[in-house]
C-alpha cells in the first residue's frame, strides 16, 4: 500500500551467442530508515500470514508490464522470469490470473518465465500438471528452480510440461573445487539435454566456473560474474551494451 516494494531484474546469457536472453525477476523491500532488503529477511514470514499470495500477483504484474515497456521502447524483446509460490497455486487460479496479467499489460506470453521449485509440482501432481499444461497452451514457458535441492525426483519431468532446469547455485559455488558438485552438475545438464529441456546455471560468479559449464554443454547463465539484480533502467542499459558488444565480436 505504501509502494514501499521494487522489482530489480538479474541477466540470462546465452552461452552460444553472449547475448542477453532473459531477466530474472526479484523482489526488494525499500524500508524506510533500513535500505534496500532482500526477500530471504520477509518473503518466509509473508508465506506464513498469507501475504506471499498479493505480493507475488503484484510481482508478476510488475514484471509484465516492465517487460512489455521494454520492448514499446525499442529494446530488444528479453524473457521475464518470476518465481511463484506453492501458495498461490493452492489458493489461487494461476493459468486465469496470468492470463489477465498478460492481457491487461499486452506482453507476449512467450516473453514469460514462471520459475517453480520442485515443492510446487510434487504437492498435488495433477492439479498442478493440468495448470501448467494450460500456462504452456497460453504460450508462456515454465522453468524448475533450484534443481536438485528439494524432492530430486526425476518422475515429474518426465511428466510435467516443462521448458527449462535451473541448476541450483549449492552446485555451481564449488563446480571447480568439488568433483562430487561436478558430477551433478554434469548429471543434470546431461539428463535436461535428453529429455529436449534447457538447462540453466544460477550463481555463477568466477571465468573458471563460466569455462567448464561452457565445456558441459550449459545453455544459459546468471551470475554475479555477469551482474547483480539491477533496476529495469539499469537492465536496458546493460542489454544495449551487451548487444553492441555481440554486434562488434
């Protein structure tokens, strides 16, 4: 109610053009007399009292609209992730209210990532796989968030329509360093690439990480090597000097 929320977005490059793909989308807390705060100090006590359900329907909105500006403006058209909660779908229509999300705000459906954790698909695996094949039919792309960390069964996917993996960080901080994280993270790439689904890489913060996952065969990247989440100014500005450098190479 006091506009206190913002919406700063982390790059998603492709690693066989360089170029910037997509954004994810998250969430801060401008408090007053505190600064910017990150999710992980409210979002666990929004779940709890509800609030997580309005917060993230006003993300989503948020995001869409930002996305779609970008484009009227004449960046070039990126994909917009947003993570959605368990809760939603449990107490929501998810497949209606992004379906009047992306009609009130006129972004392409397939500008759109909704990012899931594995709790999400494995709650009640029917009703949630009828929600997403209808979210898929709109055109709109879903992506597995944290891979690997939560249920790590492989049943859903095989199942459940899904676009993309996203490797959890765990995995990437000691890829190098670990032959156990490597071996994961191998695993993972290898089965996504079976089963026709890109794979992702988040937390990437070191050329030594970007080399191996670039060896491995990994379709996209985020990271702190590339950029921290940023404003949508911010965002656009990073995109134009992304492609000027894509343009000259």
């Amino acid at each position: 109610a006091k506009e206190q929320f913002v919406v700063h977005y982390q790059p998603q490059i492709a690693l066989r053009t360089g170029k910037v793909v997509g954004a994810e989308a998250l969430l801060r807390w401008q408090r007053p007399g505190h600064g910017l705060i990150g999710p992980s100090e409210f979002l666990a006590r929004a779940e709890e009292n509800g609030l997580i359900v309005p917060i993230n329907e006003w993300v989503l909105r948020e995001a869409c609209r930002e996305a779609r500006s970008w484009h009227r403006r004449g960046h070039p058209p990126i994909r917009v992730g947003v993570n959605m909660s368990s809760i939603q779908f449990f107490k929501q229509n998810v497949p209606l209210l992004v379906t009047k999300v992306l009609a009130d705000t006129g972004l392409d459906p397939r500008l759109l990532d909704l990012e899931l954790t594995e709790s999400i698909v494995m709650h009640d695996a029917e009703a949630v796989a009828k929600d997403l094949q209808q979210l898929r039919d709109l055109g709109v792309s879903i992506s597995i968030d944290d891979f690997g960390t939560r249920y790590s069964t492989l049943n859903y996917i095989k199942h459940f329509p899904v676009d993309r993996l996203k490797i959890d960080q765990c995995f990437i901080r000691n890829l190098t360093t670990n032959p156990s994280d490597a071996a994961i993270v191998r695993a993972i790439m290898s089965l996504g690439h079976s089963l026709e689904l890109e794979i992702v890489a988040e937390g990437v913060e070191t050329a030594e990480q970007l080399a191996l996952l670039s060896t491995e065969g990994c379709d996209e990247v985020q990271g702190f090597y590339f950029a921290k989440a940023m404003p949508a100014e911010d965002l656009m500005a990073f995109v134009g000097e992304n492609r000027a450098q894509a343009r000259s190479a």
